[in-house]
C-alpha cells in the first residue's frame, strides 16, 4: 500500500484512492495520538512534563524490587523550592509557572539516564536514583542540584533567585518501602527547612518517630501552645575577663506531661512543618521579653536578650512590624534586643532580608548571625549589612585542642570579626583550655557548658541577683 502521514496537520488532503487512504490514516493517527496524550496525561505532570506522582511511585515500587533482588541501595530525592511562593505570589502564577519550567529544566540536565525526576505537587519534586553505590553517589548529585539552581532565573523583567532544600533517603537504611522513603526523605527535607534551607540532609532515624507518633506529637505540640506547656530557658553569654553575664540567649523547651523535658531538636522540625513555628515564636518572645525585661528594669540596664528566629518567621512580609509589636507591647527596651539568624537564611534572599535587617537595626534591633562559618555565605555580604554580633560556631570551639589545626578556623574568624569591628560570641565553651585559647584571641565573650548550661528563669534570677550591686556596669 503507501507511506501514511504521520501528522494530519502536515499535508493537505490527496485525491481518488490516495485520498481515502489518507482519510483513514489520519483517524487513526488521531485516535493513536489522543491515546498517546491521555496515557501521557495520566502519568506526567503537563506544565513540566515530568512524571507525575503516579508514575513515580510506580517507577519506585519497581526500583526497589530490583534493589532487593541484587542486593543494591537506592536513592528518594525530596525537593522543595526555597522561596517559591513569595515569588508565585508577588509576580502572578504565569510567571510561578515558567519559573517551574525553567527550574525542571535545570534540574533535568543533573541526571543520568535512567533517574525519575517528577514533580510532586505545587513546587515540589521527587528524585529517584535507582543505582547508587553509596551515599556519596547522592551526595554529589544533591550538591549539583543545589549549585544548578544557584544562578537567578529571569521572568520577563525580573531576576529572581530560588533555593532548594533536599531530603535525601537510602534504600534500605532509611526505608524498606516506597511510602517509607518518600515520606523520610520529605522528613529529612524538613530539617533542612528549620536549618535556613538551601542545603541537603540525609534521612536518619533520630531525626524522627514513626508516623504514629508523629500524629500524636503534632496533636501534642498543639495542645502544649494550649496548655502553656513551652518553657523559655537562658543561657547566660559571660565576658570571660570581668566574668559577668553580659547576655541571655533564650531556649526554648517543652515541659511535656509524660515524655519530661523535651529539647528543641524532638520538636522545631515538627514545629516548622505544621506551621506552629509561628505561634511557638511568638510565645517564646513573650516569655522572654517579660522575664529579662524585669530584669533590665531591676537594674541590669545592658542585659542583651538574644533569640533565634525561624527561617520560615524572618521570611514572612510583616516580619518587622509583627517583631516590633510584640516588643513594644512588653515594653521591652529594642535596644537591648538581638536576633539570631543563620547565614543560610540571609543568603537565600539577600535582597529582601537586608532591607528587613536595615529597618530593624533603624529601630535599635541588634543582629546577630548564628553558627557562624557552618553555612553557605558570602563573606561580602558582612559590611553591607547592619550585623552586631558573629556567633562562632560550636564545632570550631570543639576544635580547639592543643596542636589541632582546627583552630585555626577560629582565629581566621575572630580576626575577620576584629577588623569589621563586629562582636563575637564563641558557643559551646566547655573548657578551660577553650577558654585561655578564646581569650588570647582577644575573644570575651563566651557562652556554654563552661559557664553553665540553659536553665529557667527562676534560676537566672538569683545568679544576677547576686550579681546585682554590679549591675550598673554590665
Ligand atoms: P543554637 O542557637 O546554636 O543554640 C545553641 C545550642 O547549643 C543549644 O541547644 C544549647 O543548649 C547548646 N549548648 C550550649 N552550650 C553548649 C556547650 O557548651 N556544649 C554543647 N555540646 N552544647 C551547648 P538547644 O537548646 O538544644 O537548641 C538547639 C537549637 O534549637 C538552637 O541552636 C536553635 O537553633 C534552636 N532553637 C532553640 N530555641 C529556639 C527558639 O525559641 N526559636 C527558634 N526558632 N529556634 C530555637
Ligand atoms: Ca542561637
Ligand atoms: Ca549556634
């Protein structure tokens, strides 16, 4: 017979016989195409045209019966876009939806044949590498991820930046079947979030209980924001050389009626996830605004309170004026205030968050950035922004020991935080060779075991009661 069509839109019709062939070619090139783009519809996402989150598990099920048969590891990417929707919602869904696009895109040209890439739903995406060899393997494909996004994307006018958090789960470690791994991977994914975003975490088991007890946790955390269950704890920052507190970081605890004391690590990330960051925050703030407070107005005038702030809080529009309010309604001295954020969270958007910083340091706001040196940063953001205080990270004050290299991380720090005149805090000082070792640096000011562990209010207040007749020269 003769060659068919392959597109009923490419030629025009024929004539005699020819044309009834042709007739007929074109149905059934239509039906097969309308079958083709139905199955194609079910299975993919058709703004990105990934796979959607039926095919992926799918594809995951198979994954992991093959990984079982010969003994192999896998790899579950959970992906989701820092930042997405402050943009969707700011510059309209069209362009939300190119941004997508453009991000798949870049996405795509990370992977190998054979990787499911797929977008899960909204802005975020599942990552399948169904041959890995080790966590190395995914390691190296989530930093490629993370480095692809890294460039601004342009919209029409606007150059926008968007991050990725990555929670990562293996094959069998982290889960044996397919809901397990999505579900730890967007677990791990979480603790990047609560972390200042923008990086990668593997899943591991300490990072959380089981969905049951998971269910019961949030109905829990809920019910402790009821119930007055969260308690602010301080940790005193001592200037080592006059051995006063110079500043109280506020910690925040649970005090939960059956588990006993619970630590921020069994409960941020949930806190963060549910949205009940939000909420938590604000209770946290109260506390501590009204206990160091009265302590200000008992006489400790330079009493800094220091607080850390959740990604998700610094982030949201009204951040400044809802920080102020709350300030102003205990009456609580701004100047005498210091925020914690991580540089993480200043990185994602500088641009936005140095205009928040800028208002906030106009009002008499100190800021302080926290875990200094473990972060993805630019050192050239330090002197365009209103920063008070570096916070050298714990792992760098571990590392001081005599005749270990690692030291020299602290001193570069200190050095650099000399020369911007900015102030340091050294965290996680438990020892005396620590201590000596911070001082000669010309580093005073110190907060940790050292001096003492977070503890209540009740506490507090007697040690600066002591401390009172001095109070004036803090
Ligand atoms: P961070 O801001 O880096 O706080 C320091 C952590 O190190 C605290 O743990 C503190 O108890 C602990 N630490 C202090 N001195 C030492 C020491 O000498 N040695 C050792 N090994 N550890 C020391 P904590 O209280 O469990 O808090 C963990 C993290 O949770 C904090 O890290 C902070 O990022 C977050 N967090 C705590 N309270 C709040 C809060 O109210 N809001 C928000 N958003 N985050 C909070
Ligand atoms: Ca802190
Ligand atoms: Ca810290």
């Amino acid at each position: 017979p003769q060659t068919w069509p392959h597109s009923g839109n490419t030629q025009g019709g024929g004539s005699g016989n020819g044309a009834t062939y042709y007739g007929t070619a074109r149905d059934v090139t239509e039906r097969k195409e309308a079958e083709a783009f139905i199955n194609f519809q079910a299975y993919h996402d058709l703004l990105t045209r990934l796979p959607n989150r039926a095919l992926f598990k799918d594809r995951l099920e198979l994954a992991i019966t093959h990984a079982n048969r010969g003994g192999q590891k896998l790899a579950v990417m959970f992906l989701d876009l820092d930042r997405f929707k402050v943009i969707n919602d700011t510059l309209g869904h069209a362009m939300g939806d190119r941004l997508l696009q453009a991000v798949t895109h870049r996405l795509e040209k990370c992977l190998r044949k054979g990787d499911t890439l797929s977008r899960f739903g909204g802005d975020e995406f599942t990552l399948l590498l169904p041959s890995i060899h080790n966590h190395e393997d995914a390691r190296q494909i989530a930093k490629k991820l993370i480095d692809a996004l890294r460039a601004p994307f342009q919209l029409g006018d606007h150059e926008v930046f968007v991050g990725v958090s990555i929670g990562i789960a293996i094959f069998p470690e982290a889960g044996e079947t397919m809901d397990q791994l999505i579900q730890n991977a967007d677990i791990a994914m979480y603790h990047v979030k609560g972390k200042g975003k923008d990086g990668y975490r593997f899943y591991s088991d300490s990072m959380s209980i089981d969905t049951a007890n998971r269910l019961n946790l949030e109905r829990d955390l809920r019910q402790a924001l009821e119930r007055d269950e969260l308690r602010v704890f301080y940790q005193p920052q001592v200037c080592s050389t006059t051995n006063r507190v110079v500043g109280l970081e506020a910690l925040v605890r649970w005090q939960h009626p059956e588990r006993g004391l619970l630590y921020p690590r069994d409960f941020l990330p949930l806190a963060e996830e549910t949205k009940l960051i939000g909420l938590l925050s604000e209770r946290v703030l109260d506390q501590a605004c009204q206990d160091v407070g009265r302590w200000i107005r008992e006489g400790h005038t330079h009493l800094r309170l220091a607080v850390n702030l959740s990604p998700i809080q610094v982030e949201h529009p009204r951040f400044v004026e809802t920080l102020m309010q709350q300030v102003k309604a205990h009456n609580f001295p701004a100047g005498n205030l210091e925020i914690e954020i991580t540089e993480n969270v200043i990185m994602n958007d500088l641009e936005q968050i140095s205009q928040k910083l800028r208002e906030l340091a106009a009002l008499g706001v100190r800021i302080a950035i926290d875990d200094f040196g473990t972060g993805y940063s630019s050192l050239n953001y330090l002197h365009r922004l209103p920063i008070h205080t570096l916070k050298v990270d714990q792992s760098f004050v571990k590392a001081i020991r005599s005749g270990d290299d690692g030291a020299c991380i602290v001193n570069a720090i200190v050095a650099m935080a000399h020369g911007l005149k900015l102030e340091i805090v050294a965290e996680g000082v438990e020892t005396d060779e620590q201590l000596d070792y911070l001082r000669s640096l010309g580093c005073h000011q110190v907060q940790g075991f050292f001096y003492g562990p977070a503890r209540p209010a009740a506490e507090i207040s007697r040690t600066l009661g002591s401390t009172r007749a001095k109070a004036a020269s803090f």
